[in-house]
C-alpha cells in the first residue's frame, strides 16, 4: 500500500503542518500518540540526510532527541531539538527511535554496542503509553538479510522493528519529499505512518521486515545504471560535436527524460560534483546488491560493470564526491571532457 500527500513540511508555510493536514492526519487508522503534536522521537545520524529529516520532525512539532558521533547541529537545537549523549540516552528518552547511517556495521553497534539503544529500550517515560513497544526505524541502505537478524535480536526485547530507507537524496531531504519503501507490518505501518509523511512524500509498506531494503536495493540498481547511461550518452554529444545543455534539455522533453537526466546530467555538464549521494555509499549499496544476487544465483552484469566504474573512482580518490562523478572514468576511458559552448 501507497501513501502520497501534499501535506509535507515544506510545503505548509514555516514548515509546520496546518490545521487541514492535522485533520487529515487525524482520520487514518493509525495510534494517535504519532501524531503531529505528540510524539517523543529519537534521531540518530545527522549527516547530509539525517539533519533535514530531523529538522522537518521538529519542525512538525515532535519532541527530538538527538545523538550523532560528529556531534548535533547547532541548527537543529536552536530549533528545538534536545542533544543526547548517547544512543542508550535517545532510546530512554523515545518512542520511535529513528537512525540514519552509512552502513550495517554502524546500524549494530548503534543498536547493541556499548551505551547502544539495546540498553534503553526497557525504559519508559512516565508519559508513555504502556499498551505500545517502543519501535526502531531504520532508514539506513543495508543488507535485508542484516536487517532481519538486527529486527529479531530488538523483538526478543519486546520492541518493534521497521525497516525504512528512502531515495531522494538529500534534495529530497530537505524539501520533504522522499520517497520511503517500509518493512514492517501493517500494525506498525501504520503507526508510524505520521512520523514518515513529516519527512516524505510517498511512502509504501512493501512488506514485512527486510522488504524495503529489497526494493531500496532494486532502486540503487536502477539509479546506478541510469546515472552511468546519461553519462555515456552526454560524452557521446559532447564528442560528436554536439551542446550537451541542449542536447540535455531536448532529452528532458521525451523518452529519456527522468529525475537522473535533470539532476545527475546537469551535475555532469557544469561539472560540480559535491555530493548528493557519495560514490563510496553507492558502490555499498551495489555491493549488497550483487552478494545477494550471488546468494540467490543470479546474474547482474550491468550492475557489475557501474560497480567497477565506482572502484576506479574510488581508486582515483573521488569515492567523497557526488555518485554522478562516475562520468570521470567515462571521460578517461573517451580521453574527453564534457564541454558545453556555455561554459
């Protein structure tokens, strides 16, 4: 099941939802101790995404509690939102417990490392309801199998588990649009379903527990490819003699046009590569996707082929830039730079 609304922070006015989106809100079939005004919510990792994901649940009137190993924003306090020591400190503090980070292995020690959430999750606040567990939202890109085992080891402790990772990168982070793919059960879906809207603006249960790392696996497959096809395609027309910016803006006006060609192309002709999504998370994340893909004895030749484009990025130093940098190696191999007559 699907769920789009145009009632995202961004785009109420201040960034705070209005009275028509809390009365819209307020008629889906969810536990209204996650609504707008109600909620004690845990954040950890406040990089590139997490930061303006926080800041839209502030903003949407939630009680923030934040940890991150670089220390919180000042923006984010200045806010509103309350700084915590420790992971085990947002946990005893929170109903929801949100991490945002780069890999499993920060996903597990977060959760069951020392001072981890584990630890707090047998607190409650005076205030909670005690009939509701607390739930972990993982938004991070990892493994489903990973996912599954960290869900299990958090059930044993008579808590929740929910799988959540977004695509969007971090324009849709800030803007409040990502698009959210959910494992979990219908039960917590729904639950949680006001948390996520705050921060998206599509959001899908695919499944139970693991089920949106899939499909987010499946996303970074397509993404990947497609950012290594417009890169190939606008080297092309940029050899051939022809202006990729307007060879770029006929293309966005037919069949090729998609989110990549107009973000990613664009980043690839002014050649500005700040990230955005990094190339060494992306090559992660296609990572995850062939190991599975071995485990289940299939064959992703093209995803093989993007992710040795992303080690000869990584091997030339760029693993820090904008995955939309793979056009580079692209460049090398061509012995061609993009040039654009408007440069």
């Amino acid at each position: 099941m699907s769920y789009r609304t145009g009632f995202t922070a961004a785009s109420v006015p201040g960034g705070n939802l209005g009275v028509q989106a809390r009365k819209f809100l307020s008629k889906k079939v969810f536990n209204t101790r996650y609504t707008a005004e109600m909620a004690n919510i845990g954040f950890i990792g406040l990089g590139i995404m997490g930061k303006p994901m926080a800041g839209h649940l502030i903003k949407g009137r939630h009680a923030l509690f934040l940890y991150s190993r670089s220390g919180v924003p000042e923006e984010l306090l200045k806010q509103g939102g309350n700084a915590c020591s420790s992971p085990v400190e947002v946990a005893q503090s929170s109903d929801v417990i949100i991490t945002m980070l780069p890999e499993a292995k920060d996903v597990e020690q977060v959760l069951f490392g020392d001072k981890g959430i584990a630890c707090g999750l047998g607190s409650t606040l005076p205030n909670a309801n005690l009939h509701e567990p607390k739930t972990i939202v993982d938004m991070s890109s990892i493994s489903p199998i990973e996912t599954r085992h960290f869900a299990e080891r958090i059930g044993r402790l008579g808590c929740d588990y929910m799988d959540a990772p977004v695509s969007g990168g971090d324009i849709g982070a800030r803007n409040g649009t990502l698009t959210i793919m959910v494992g979990a059960s219908e039960e917590v879906f729904q639950r949680v379903l006001p948390v996520l809207e705050l921060m998206g603006q599509t959001i899908t249960r695919i499944g139970n527990i693991g089920s949106g790392q899939i499909c987010k696996i499946s996303n970074q497959i397509i993404v990947a490819l497609t950012i290594e096809a417009v890169g190939e395609g606008l080297l092309f027309a940029s050899k051939a003699g022809a202006d990729p910016v307007k060879v770029r803006e006929a293309l966005l006006g037919g069949f090729a046009a998609s989110r990549v060609l107009d973000v990613h192309g664009g980043r690839m002709i002014r050649n500005a590569f700040e990230p955005g999504f990094r190339i060494e998370l992306h090559q992660k994340d296609l990572g995850i996707a062939l190991s599975n893909a071995r485990a289940m004895g299939i064959s992703l030749p093209n995803t093989a082929s993007v992710q040795e484009m992303f080690n000869a990025c990584v091997a030339h130093g760029d693993s820090k830039l904008d995955s939309s940098a793979v056009v580079k190696v692209l460049e090398k191999l061509a012995n061609h730079e993009i040039q654009s007559s408007q440069s």
